[in-house]
C-alpha cells in the first residue's frame, strides 16, 4: 500500500471522514459571529442530526485540538481548526526528489496517529506555557472569560495572538466599549474579537480609565474592584467583605472628639474673633482691644491714631464678618460686633 499523505495528514483525513460537518459549521459560524461560542444542540439543529452524535464528534475535535471546549457545552473553533479547512499552505511539501516506500515510512493505527497527534499538542502547550506565556496574556484571558457576566457568553481567547500580545488595559476598554454599546450592537462579541485580535487600540477617554461604568460582579471576577467604605474609606476588593465591614462599621460607636470649649469672657471671645479675621487692608486689630457686653452685643473700643475713622471702617466692612464668627462661638443667632471710637493724642 503506498502512502501519498504524511502519517499526521492520514490520521486527520480520517477524523475529518466523521466530523468534517460539525467543523465545518464551527469554522462558518466563527466566520459571520468572530470569537462566538456556540453550544452542541445548535450544532444538531443546523445539521439536523441527534445531538448525543455531535458531542461525540465534538469530543474528537476536542481531542485533536482543532476545537476547544470553553465551557460544558460551548465550543469554539481553533486556529489549527480554521486552517485546516481554509488553508493547507502552512503545511510541510515533500520534496519531488524524495522517494518514499512503504519499508522507510512506519505503519501507525488510526488510535495511534490520533494519540501522537494529542501527544505533539501536549508537548506544543507545554512548550508555550514555558515560553510565550506570560501575566499579562494571562489576564487578557481572564477579562475575555469573565466576559460571560456581561453578555452571557464569553468571547473567545482565541483572539490572543502569539505573536502580539496585547495588553490587558486595552482589552478591558474594548469590553468596556461593547458594555456602553450593548443596546445597539448585534453582536458585541465581535466587536471585542475584532478590536483584540488586531491590537487596535481603543479611545484614550477609555484606556484612562477602562473600568468606568462595568458592573461591579465583573470587576470582582477579574480581581479589579476597588470598593471604599463610605465612613472609614477602607478599601475593598470583593463585595461581600465590603457589605461586612459597612454593616459593622456603621453600628460601632465611633467617640467624637471633644471639643475643647472657649471660655466665654469677652476678652478671650476677641481674641477669638481676632485670630479668624482675615486680613483687611488698611486696618489692624489686636487681641489687647478693650471691650465690654451691652446685652448680646459685644463693643469693641478701637483707638484712633489718626483722622478718626478707624471704628467707622470697621462697623462698615468687618462688622458683619466678626458678628457671624461670634454667632458661631456663643451658639446665640442674635450675637452682634460692634466697633466704638476712643480718641487718642
């Protein structure tokens, strides 16, 4: 028997015999829906065939890494699964001149070539997990996965490119974008698999600040909630310890500070009064001021070192002021300031 396929090429050709449809449709759909995870009955309605057969056959595909299994149920096409049906030019061409026989070319079963298949994609991942990947690919996955909580599928992580990596902010914004779009878009998964798989980066407004707006459910999943308590502003990074501690908080008796009272002579109710007055051009008060009560008015004798009009100045601009200062001192609404001229040589 001459063999005109490479060994791995054979063992595909057979998987496919049985599960070309199911990965047909997968790579279609990836097509018109990019980065949309579709479920094994919608599979067996576009086919029309039993559903317990297309999760078999979603099993092999699985196996064979040319689908990818992103939660019980919901699978999504794989770049190796993309290429096989669209594009063969990424693999090996045998050279013209080789010869090949049947006594130089070892003889597998279809269980074996399918199990070194599976061995060589244990050894790609390893490889990867060692080499390529990395924290930040890492939470770009994540962002993409909890994507779930906002439009009840994730979008696929198969826009994570080995070759650009893009960054986990970006990403965040792009969800962000399709969140705030949600209502007119048909399909914000795509949007988001487009924008990350082409590394566009989004609008500075949201790069910024790309959690602004997200729900706080998903902002716990992917580890970047930032929750204040309302009294003490203690941070917090997960819902429930934050509703915790409010409730806690907010019924522990929390002692005021003590307000050290004024002692209420008229003389140091001045100095008081004189410490807050801001300061006024022309006129300088001292704390050393004579003052007497006539009721709830506090009169303040003001010497005149020149023409008189020192007292009069100040009933006009800081009367006012000084009244509502020593309104606040004494509790009493009715509390006045009032300047009185003594003459001097």
């Amino acid at each position: 028997m001459t063999t005109l396929l490479p060994t791995q090429d054979l063992a595909l050709m057979r998987a496919l015999a049985r599960t070309a449809g199911v990965l047909l449709v997968a790579v279609r759909i990836n097509q018109l829906h990019p980065g949309r995870a579709i479920s094994d009955y919608e599979i067996a309605d576009i086919l029309e065939v039993d559903k317990r057969t297309v999760q078999k056959q979603l099993r092999s595909l699985s196996a064979a890494g040319l689908m990818l299994e992103q939660r019980p149920g919901k699978y999504v096409v794989t770049a190796a699964g993309q290429n096989t049906l669209l594009n063969w030019s990424d693999q090996p061409q045998i050279a013209e001149t080789t010869s090949l026989s049947i006594e130089e070319q070892p003889v597998y079963s279809d269980a074996q070539n399918v199990q070194f298949m599976i061995d060589d994609d244990i050894k790609n991942l390893n490889h990867d997990s060692s080499s390529s990947i990395n924290p930040e690919s890492t939470k770009c996955a994540q962002i993409l996965e909890s994507t779930q909580i906002l439009f009840g599928e994730s979008v696929s992580t198969a826009c994570l490119s080995d070759i650009a990596h893009p960054k986990p902010t970006w990403v965040l914004a792009w969800v962000n974008k399709a969140w705030r779009d949600r209502e007119r878009l048909t399909n914000p998964h795509g949007l988001i698999y487009r924008r990350v798989i082409s590394c566009e980066r989004p609008p500075l407004w949201l790069e910024k600040d790309p959690t602004a707006g997200l729900p706080e459910e998903f902002l716990e999943a992917i580890g970047m909630l930032e929750k204040a308590c309302p009294r003490c502003h203690e941070n917090f990074t997960s819902r429930a310890e934050h509703t915790v501690h409010v409730e806690k908080c907010i019924m522990t008796h929390f002692e005021e500070p003590e307000v050290e009272a004024v002692v209420d002579t008229r003389d140091q109710i001045w100095r008081h009064i004189v410490n807050q007055l801001p300061e006024i051009k022309g006129i300088v008060f001292h704390a050393s001021e004579k003052t007497t009560m006539e009721g709830n008015t506090l009169v303040v004798y003001l010497k005149e070192l020149r023409r008189g009009e020192r007292a009069e100045y100040a009933n006009q601009q800081v009367a006012p002021l000084a009244s509502k200062i020593y309104a606040e001192i004494t509790g009493n609404k009715d509390a006045k300031v009032k300047f009185v001229s003594v003459e001097t040589e």
